[in-house]
C-alpha cells in the first residue's frame, strides 16, 4: 500500500496505553498506531510540517454527550490540523442515521474514500463523506 492508498481492511489497533488525564498524552501513541499519517486524508507527518498534526477525537470533545470518551483511547485518531478542523464537532444527531465521517477502525476506507493527486473523494454520495474532499485540498 503506498502512503495515499487507503486501507482496503479496517485498522485493528495494536496499542492500549494506560488511561491518562490528558488526551495529548496520547499522541506519541497514535503517531505510532496510524504509521504517521493523518487517517483521513493518508499525509504523512514528516511530508507536511506545518499541517499541525495531533490527536483527534472522532466523536467530538466539544459535543456534551461525548465528554466521558475525551481521554478514550478508541475515540482518538492521529489526523492532520487540516482535517481535525474541517471536521471539527461535525456529529450526527442520530449515529444509526447518518451522515457520519468515516474512521479506519469502523470502516474500510477504500470502500468510501479514493485519493486523486491532491483531493479526497467520496466513493459514495453520502454527504459528510463529501465534505473529506475539501479536507487537504
């Protein structure tokens, strides 16, 4: 797989640190567990130093229902400054409904996202996945 390929499995994490306070603690851990790349749009870090890399909470911390997952170690991703704030607390209000931002432990990520030189883009027509194609654009 080259770097801006997406999986054609889900990610099975091979991590579990301890519970710490602070999710920032976090990120060394999620560097490791995603090789390095933001696991929305594939950039690697070491490509990209101004992009800000850093922790993710896929299901937002600025959402109140989702305060108990902030420090969650399954709720954390490594991603790019662009995608973390493009995504931002962008939720559904019904998860079972939808739209819903993809994520490569959940979800196959070649079956809803392709890269094409620099854009991602929907394999599907669901909206929120529409909306990762202007992340790194």
């Amino acid at each position: 797989m080259t770097v801006f390929q997406y999986p054609k499995s889900k990610h099975k994490r091979k991590l579990s640190p301890r519970q710490f306070k602070r999710y920032q603690t976090y990120k060394r851990y999620l560097q490791t567990e995603f090789s390095r790349v933001c696991v929305y749009c594939r950039q690697p870090d070491s490509s990209a130093p101004n992009l800000n890399f850093g922790v993710d909470h896929y299901r937002p911390k600025g959402i109140p229902r989702f305060a108990s997952l902030i420090c969650d170690y399954a709720n954390l991703y490594y991603c790019c400054g662009n995608c973390n704030s493009r995504k931002n607390n962008d939720w559904p209000f019904d998860e079972k409904a939808g739209p819903y931002v993809v994520n490569p432990c959940d979800h196959e990520m070649a079956a809803h996202l392709r890269f094409d030189a620099k854009t991602v883009w929907s394999r599907r027509e669901l909206p929120m996945e529409s909306t990762l194609k202007s992340y790194c654009s």
